[in-house]
C-alpha cells in the first residue's frame, strides 16, 4: 500500500534507511499514545516520541526537532487548531509537517485543521499501513526542504540515542508499570487541566476513588505475585469501564485507584462505578471464602472559583470510606458543594 501511496504523489522512494523519521505525537491520552508507539514499532527508520501536556508541546518539538508530528484535536488546556497555529508561528516547527488526528470524519472540522497550517488529516486511530506511508511521505517531503545533509545525519543519530532515554524516561515518569494505566503524577497533573477547563466552560467533573477490599490480607494469604496480577487484571476492568476517552483512569497508589470523569451527571458516574464493580466480581478471583471486590466512592462538582481539585478528591475519599464502612464491595457518591 506504501507503494502506491508514493505512486500516486509521483515519488520515486528512496530506500528506507535513507529517510531517518522522528515523529513526536501530542496526545494527552497516554494510552494513544503507547498503541501509536506500538503501530510504529519495527520500522528502523521510524524514531518516535510522545508529549502528554499540550501546554509543554511547541518547547518538546523545538528540542526533539521532528521530521513529523502527529496532533490531536481535543486536549486538555488546549484546543489543538490553537497549537498547530503556534507551531507554524515558531521558527523551529514552522516548516515540520504536521498530521492532524481527530476521532471526527467532517469537511467543517478538516478545512480548519488546513486553515490553520496541517498538512494531512486522518482519523485516529488510523490503520497502521496508511499512518506509516503518510509520515514517511512527509518525512521525505520535510527533508528534500531542509537539504539534509552528512552533519544532519550524525545529529539525527546522537538524537535517536537521546530519545530512547528520554522515551523510556517519559513512560516511567507518566504510566504506572505494573497496571500500566496512568501513574499518580499524570493523575495529578490531568486532574489540575482538566479542572481548568471545567471552569472555564462550567461543566461537571467527577472522582472515582477506588479500593481493592482486604487486600493487604489477600497478600498476606496468596503472596505478592498473586496481589500484582490481581491489581493487573483490576485495573484492565477499570479501564475497560470508562466509555470516553476523555476520562482518565489511574494507579492512585498501592491497591487504589482513581478515574476522572468529564460532564458527567451523578447517575452517569454511578453507573460507570457499578461497571467496575460488577466487573471485579465477574473475575471470580477466590479471595477466602469468597472473591476479590472493590467499593469506590464518588464525588462531582461544577467547578467554582475558590474551590480546589483537591477538596473534590478528599470528598471522594471520604465517601470510599463510608463505602468501606458499609460493608465493602459496592459504591457511595457523595455531592459537594461547589462553593
């Protein structure tokens, strides 16, 4: 299909280790961003980086100095037509292609991306053989402009050694390495743009506080191994439950958890908590005489000046205890006031 692909541009492709491609893809979901590393794993030519944080993106280009970059639309801070312009308005990224990923298929949403300075449109996730042809197209594109040259070859290959560092670095700092879901640090820093936006456009946010019940006696009883697959396996449930991709879910710490919910009213939020409750339950993971559950509390708010991120996680924390102390093995939403 690459093939064609450059045919049908009237390329004449040079071989593949002549084109040294560095993608930088901004996604605040890491979880998009980790199945694009994957769709470009094994393609030597391809290097790949990833920036989470919108507000970071155009100062992460200018340093890593992409062939390519991958942007989405809808982010957290930041409407992304707003950093396609900065991009073009920067000297450094001002000439770097740039292919816009949006989850909608429309002329309206595609004139702008083009308006604004893309240079390609897809749908994400887009199939792996056509993502590959069009950054290799516009990595070929953006080298013929740049003339590269035997110096830019040496600094392209110090920089594949710098990048793999800063990638690994990036994952360990980002994504929790047993459950692989967001780490406490992500969850901090989502939580504080999201609830930014919330206030700006006054729409609901929602915390789900969750806790893996007895878990300290379930270690204790079948020994840690068996405590980390179980939390594996929890958190894929939890995960799996969240219906948008503007949720977030992640490792709070130890047997807990978090996920954040956007514009959501309570009976929406509960019912993704009893999703996650109920799938627990439906992995039969023997625990005693019984099985593996989780109770999660639940606070929403809309957002208001003066009130903090922080006070809506304590509710919610508070409210995980009276889950607790209820009996365990079921949820208890609480309402705050937004003053």
């Amino acid at each position: 299909m690459s093939d064609d692909f450059d045919l049908a541009f009237g390329i004449v492709p040079a071989p593949a280790e002549n084109y040294l491609s560095m993608v930088l893809l901004v996604d605040d979901q890491v979880m998009i961003c980790e199945a694009v590393r994957r769709a470009l794993a094994g393609q030597p030519e391809l290097d790949f980086h990833y920036c989470t944080n919108p507000l970071e993106a155009v100062r992460v280009a200018a340093e890593v100095k992409p062939t390519v970059i991958l942007q989405d639309l809808v982010m957290p801070g930041m409407d992304g037509l707003d950093l396609v312009r900065q991009y073009r308005q920067n000297p450094s990224t001002q000439a770097v292609p740039v292919i816009v990923l949006s989850t909608k298929d429309e002329p309206a949403i595609k004139g702008e991306a083009f308006n604004a300075g893309a240079n390609d449109y897809l749908v994400k996730l887009p199939d792996q053989i056509e993502l590959i042809a069009r950054i290799r197209y516009h990595t070929r594109a953006y080298l013929d402009h740049v003339q590269r040259n035997e110096a830019y070859r040496a600094l392209r290959e110090s920089q594949r050694q710098l990048i793999k560092a800063n990638l690994e670095l990036e994952r360990l700092t980002r994504i929790d390495g047993l459950t692989s879901l967001g780490n406490r640090r992500y969850f901090d820093e989502y939580l504080s743009l999201e609830w930014q936006r919330s206030l700006r456009k006054q729409i609901p946010i929602a915390i789900l506080m969750i806790d893996v019940d007895n878990f300290k006696k379930y270690n204790d009883t079948y020994g840690h191994l068996a405590g980390d697959e179980a939390l594996k396996r929890i958190a894929q449930v939890i995960q799996n439950s969240l219906g948008r991709r503007t949720d977030l879910a992640a490792r709070f710490g130890g047997e807990e958890f978090v996920a954040v919910l956007l514009n959501v009213s309570d009976p929406g939020a509960s019912h993704v908590a009893e999703r996650m409750v109920a799938g627990v339950r439906d992995l039969n993971i023997p625990h005693g005489s019984g099985r593996v559950t989780i109770s999660i509390g639940i606070a929403s708010t809309l957002p208001a000046v003066g009130y903090t991120p922080g006070e809506l996680l304590h509710i919610a924390d508070q409210a995980l205890f009276r889950a607790k102390m209820a009996g365990r093995d079921r949820i208890v939403i609480h309402e705050p006031s937004a003053t």
